[in-house]
C-alpha cells in the first residue's frame, strides 16, 4: 500500500525535524537550512548532505558526498529503508555522518 500525499509528506517533515534535532544537539559545528523541503546539513569541512522529498516516488532522498540514495518508508516497522540495499536510513546517516565530519552521531530515533 503506498502512502497518502499527506501522510508521506508528515512523514518528512518529523524525519527532518528530528534530523535538525539530532544536528543541533550533536555539538557539530554545522549549518542546517531547511528550504523549500529541502534539509540541507552543511559540515565545518564544506561536505553536505541534502534530504529532499521526492514525492511522485513518495521517496526521501539523500545526498552525500559518496552518491545519492533513494529511502522507501516501511509502514510496518516504521522506519525508512534504502530502495535497493534495503540499509535503513538511520545507519546509513552514522556511516556517512562519520566519514564526512568525523563524528559518532546516533540516529536510531529516525
């Protein structure tokens, strides 16, 4: 069953809510600037990485300085899930998190 327009899109805005959060609380010397629907995280070493809605896919997408990935929501465990690898958004975000600024962030809450 997909999502709704509006149930996809309240998913995305709490996502990057709580990604704001995790960011502002991390002690990380970043830039957040949510746009449009556009989370942009911007590190001290100029890597970013960009959550944008891509909603004809009803997809989160993420990009990052190894690429860009595309997220499905899985109603049943809550979660948002690579569209291939079926890698779970919040590990995904720790690994690339700690290859781009160094840090060991915790986003188990996404």
């Amino acid at each position: 069953m997909s999502l709704t327009e509006a149930r996809f899109h309240d998913l995305v805005d709490s996502t990057q809510q709580a990604l704001e959060d995790i960011f502002d609380d991390s002690g990380l010397d970043v830039d957040l600037e949510n746009s449009a629907g556009v989370l942009t995280v911007k590190f001290e070493n100029g890597t970013q990485l960009i959550f944008s809605r891509q909603e004809p896919l009803r997809q989160l997408w993420l990009a990052a300085r190894t690429g860009g990935f595309h997220f499905d929501y899985d109603e049943e465990e809550n979660r948002w899930a690579h569209d291939t690898t079926e890698e779970l958004l919040s590990e995904m975000l720790a690994r690339l998190t700690k290859e781009q600024s160094g840090a060991d962030l915790d986003f188990d809450e996404i």
